[in-house]
C-alpha cells in the first residue's frame, strides 16, 4: 500500500502542467486520493480509487494538451504578424516573404525536437537573407540621396545662373521637385512615419486653353494656398511638376486615418470667379488625390508619384 501511495503521489507531483491552476488542482487531487488507500482498503474501493487516477491523469493530460496546441498556434500567429511586419517594413522580395510565410505554417504542424531544430535552421538562414538584403537596400537608398544632393546643387546653379529663385517655383513659392525628391529619400532614410499626398489639378490644361494662362494661373495659386491653410503647418508641400503637387505628411496615425483626414481637406468646395466680357463665371477647383506610406527605396515612390500624375483626366 505504501508503494501505491508513492506512486499516485508521484503521479500528481511530477506531471507536466500547461496551466499553473490547473496543475495545482491535478496536485490536490492526487494527494486526496493518496491519502484515502490506507492499510485494509477492500479491493473494490482500490479499484475505484485507481480509476480515479488514471480518469484525472487521462483528463489533466487532455488538458494539457490543449493549452500546448493553444500556445503552439499563438507562436504561429505571432510569427506570420512578425513576417508581415518583416516584410513591409525591409521591402524584401516576394520569394524571401513566401519562404517566411512557409515557415510560419511549418510551425504549426511540428511534433519533434528535429523539426523544431529542422525550422530553425531554415528560419536563421532566411533572416540571414533578408538582412544581406536590407543592407544592400541601404547602400542604394545612400546612393540615391548622393545622386540627388548632386541634382540638386547643379539644378540650384542653373536656377541662380537664370536669374530665378534656388529649386522654387516663382508662381507659388513651393519648392520644386528636386527638392521633394531628397526630402521623400531623407524621410525614407530616416524611417520616419510619413506619408505621400499626391494632387493633381483637374482640367488644368483645358482651362488655360479656353480662358488663358492667367486664370490657371489664378487656380494653381488658390489651390496651393487652400493646401498651406488646412494642411499642418509642419507638412512640406512640394511642385512637383505642372499640375502635380507632392505633400510629406509628419502622421502617427494608421493609412486609414490620414486618408480620411486628407479627404475632407480635398473635398472642401473651391471657387475660382471668372469676369468675362458678358458675365461672371465660377469655375469650381478640383483635384484627384491619393496617398502612399512613406518606402524605405525612393525610387519606388516617385515611380508611383509620377504614375498617377500621368493618369489623363476627362476633358469637358
């Protein structure tokens, strides 16, 4: 009776616990059914009481193993939030992304310490990868502030040898694109939270067309001072070339929240007054916009910048 004791006892002290309460419970009950096989026990209360532990071992393991499964597929999820945010953050290759998200769903399915050692491996060799990978992305993001500071010294020459103002646009004041372009590779640089407003003019051209280059004019000034007064006073805004303007939003804010917030600036009502010979005409100011988070490659910026400032607009 004195072994069977030990050996419920042991049972209780030495089982692996997923949860520590439930663990404590499994512990008390063994130690109850301990206490209970005294010396002249009948057979059919021994009995009994030995299905007592092994139901509790049979339910305590059941439990257990649930909680492992829920640890195991918490790990899983912590590892796909760690790819994506891997991924979006460091711009890496589609292939590399795929090989993170194949890990990930490896995790889930392991069973053995070589498996487990077997993903590890495999993980150490990809992150192995993305790093070569973002260093490499460093070195051309370096190299691209270096070509643009080189443009925009010589583009400041040529503008101080034609008489106009350094990298401004003598209409609105704004800087020009050459500016944008090193302020957009310092943000990306930086890893600031940033993000690219884009704004194109509607019918820009058609009107200039039908009502002379004044009046554009008029437009492109009562547009640009309408950006200065409703954007934040530290939000650079750029001309980033006819019709397109380029702001860099400062924002801790998710894409959704300053999409909203820039879309009740650009859908305020604008007027621009016309005096022609018979009447007077209001002329409503328009502009499709859209927004991108700020990337750690430049170049990926303007490609998407300069695409949508290319889409045509309806003419009237």
């Amino acid at each position: 009776m004195r072994v069977v004791r030990l050996l419920v006892q042991g049972i209780g002290q030495h089982s692996i616990s997923g949860d520590a309460n439930d663990g404590a419970r499994f512990r008390e009950s063994m130690e109850e059914i301990s206490e209970g096989l005294v010396d002249g026990i009948s057979a059919a209360d021994l009995n009994v009481r030995a299905g007592s532990v092994l139901r509790g071992l049979q339910d305590h393991n059941g439990r257990t193993a649930r909680q492992q499964q829920l640890q195991t597929a918490e790990l899983q999820n912590m590892l796909k939030m760690l790819s994506y945010t891997v991924g979006v953050i460091s711009a890496i290759g589609k292939a590399k992304l795929d090989r993170l998200e194949e890990i990930q769903k490896q995790v889930g399915m392991v069973s053995e310490l070589d498996d487990i050692r077997m993903i590890k491996v495999k993980l150490s060799e990809c992150l192995a990868d993305i790093r070569k990978e973002a260093e490499c992305q460093k070195k051309e993001t370096g190299e691209t502030i270096e070509q643009l500071n080189r443009g925009i010294f010589e583009a400041r020459k040529s503008a101080a040898s034609a008489g106009t103002g350094e990298g401004i646009d003598g209409l609105t004041a704004l800087p020009l694109r050459h500016e944008a372009e090193a302020a957009l590779a310092e943000s990306g640089r930086a890893g600031s939270q940033d993000y690219v407003a884009v704004m194109v003019l509607d019918r820009l051209q058609v009107l200039n067309q039908r009502f002379g280059r004044e009046l554009g004019d008029a437009i492109v000034v009562a547009f640009v001072d309408m950006l200065k007064k409703r954007l934040n006073p530290e939000d650079l805004i750029f001309r980033w070339g006819g019709p397109a303007f380029v702001a860099l939003l400062a924002r801790p804010g998710s894409l959704e929240r300053v999409r909203s917030e820039l879309g009740r600036i650009m859908e305020a009502k604008l007027e621009h007054s016309i005096e022609t010979s018979h009447r007077s005409v209001l002329v409503p100011i328009a502009a499709r916009w859209t927004l991108f988070p700020m990337m750690a490659a430049p170049r990926l910026i303007y490609q998407k910048i300069d695409t949508f400032a290319a889409i045509p607009t309806e003419r009237d």
